[in-house]
C-alpha cells in the first residue's frame, strides 16, 4: 500500500520534521550553470502508539540559480516508486499545519492537472500524463508551474530552465507529499 493513503498520520509529523529535514536534506545549494534537485526518500520512523514519519524532502531545499540555468528534478539514490512534483506555489499557500498538509489547496489546484483526468483521484487508471506544466512562459518562472517524475518508467528525471527574472524568489513543494517545501532564488 502506497504511503500517499497514510497522509493523515503522517501530516503532523511532516510539520515536525521540516526543520530536520532542512540539516538532512541540505539546507542551501548555489550554481551559476545549472542545478539538480533530488527527492530524497529516507525511509518512514515511528514510535509505537507515538508518531509516524515520513522521511522526504528536496535536496538541496533552498538553492540559487541564474536565471536562464537549468534545473533537473530526479530521485536521489532508489526511487520508493511513489511519483513527486517540484510545484511553484505562493509563500502564503505552503501547509504549515498537519490539518493544511491534510487539505493542501495549492496541491490540488496547481498539480492535478499533471493526471489524465484532472477531476479523479490518481492511480493506476488516471496516471501521470503531463510532466510538465507552464501557467507562464515555458519553464520554471511563476505560480503554478509544476513538473513531475516517477519510477519505475523513463520519467525519473526532468530538466527544465528556470526563466524567473534576477531577483525573483519561487516557494516551492511537492503535491504528493505537501511537507516536502523548499525555494528557488533567482539572480
């Protein structure tokens, strides 16, 4: 069973663990060419009758990128076969409660269009079908662009261009796993 269906144990300990993540993950990365981002999948911990968590994150969570630079979205180390997107939201719209991860509104209005049928719960018969979604001009540059990856299957990587102007700051996260936040800075 996919642990995309234990999201409502798993929402508090995803608000919990942003500031670990943060150390675990990497905090900051900055490139001038180009930068590569992973969804990094530690595995779950729990304490019986205490708390489960779900160990994912971007790493590096915060990077700086030239405008015009590309960036590649992959696994990082053995894909856990569950799909993950890199979706540029507004600062006000990242969860930062357990009850907001529950309900993620940013994560069903800009990436449900990624599936075949934007109205269905995804699945094995309403798959990932576009990997790659511009609300502005092509690549990575406002609210709503997202792309997506997914193992096993030839989408494990993305690269796209960050086309956001200098001075341009993008929230980001991950609509299949909400916890999962991190931005982009454009200079």
């Amino acid at each position: 069973m996919k642990r995309t269906k234990y999201l409502t144990g798993l929402a508090v300990a995803g608000v919990g663990a942003a500031v670990w993540a943060a150390v675990a993950f990497g905090a900051t990365a900055s490139h001038q060419s180009g930068i590569t981002v992973r969804a990094l999948d530690k595995g779950i911990s729990f304490a019986p009758n205490k708390y489960i968590q779900d160990n994912m994150g971007f790493a590096p969570g915060t990077m700086t990128v030239a405008s015009g630079s590309s960036l590649t979205f992959t696994y990082g180390g053995k894909p856990s076969q569950e799909p993950h997107t890199l979706t540029i939201v507004k600062r006000s719209d990242l969860p930062r409660t357990g009850s907001q991860v529950e309900n993620c509104k940013p994560c069903q209005h800009y990436a449900t269009p990624h599936l075949k049928n934007p109205k269905a719960p995804p699945g094995e018969s309403n798959p990932i079908v576009h990997w790659e979604l511009n609300t502005g001009q092509p690549g990575i540059d406002t609210v709503g662009d997202s792309i997506a990856i997914q193992a096993p299957g030839p989408h494990k990587s993305i690269t796209v261009k960050v086309t956001a102007p200098s001075g341009t700051t993008l929230y980001l996260l991950c609509a299949v796993h909400p916890w999962m936040q991190g931005k982009i800075v454009v200079n």
